[in-house]
C-alpha cells in the first residue's frame, strides 16, 4: 500500500475521532499529538485497534512510542515500515 494511501486513511481515523473534529483544527504532518489533548489513552487504543484493523499489522507495546504514533508523520513511517509484514 503506498505511503499516500497509509496518510489518507490514517489522516481520516484522526480527523473524525479526536479533538480535530471537535475544535475544527488542520492536521499537519509532524503536528504531536500528546502537545494537544487529542492523545489520552483510550484514543491510543483506538488508533491501535484501528492500525491493526485497517493496515494488517501488529503494534506491539514495544512500539507503542511517541517515534511510532506520535504524529501524522510517525504513523505513516510506521505503518509503512511494517507493510512487508502485513497479514491482511
């Protein structure tokens, strides 16, 4: 799957299911999401669950980091980095 698929998909998981929604903000690539209070636990676990679900890919607690799920950016990388790997 290309890295603009990867974005697209993961751009609308965080646009519709967090504080982008609600506050009307623009998403940028590299914008952290723990600087906003987008980013509680319960929605790291959604955007796991949805990784998982939509890309194929495991997200182990190992990889469960601010370098990994962090930022627009950092997902894309690693789902991406992930890809060989995936299972559906």
């Amino acid at each position: 799957m290309s890295e603009s698929s990867i974005r697209s998909r993961v751009r609308h998981f965080v646009e519709e299911n967090s504080f982008y929604r609600q506050h009307g903000f623009a998403l940028t690539e590299d914008e952290k999401f723990l600087e906003k209070p987008v980013a509680d636990s319960r929605y790291f676990a959604e955007m796991i669950t949805f990784i998982e679900d939509e890309f194929g890919v495991h997200v182990s607690d190992c990889e469960i980091t601010q370098d990994n799920l962090g930022s627009l950016r950092a997902v894309v990388r690693f789902v991406s980095s992930k890809q060989p790997y995936a299972v559906g």
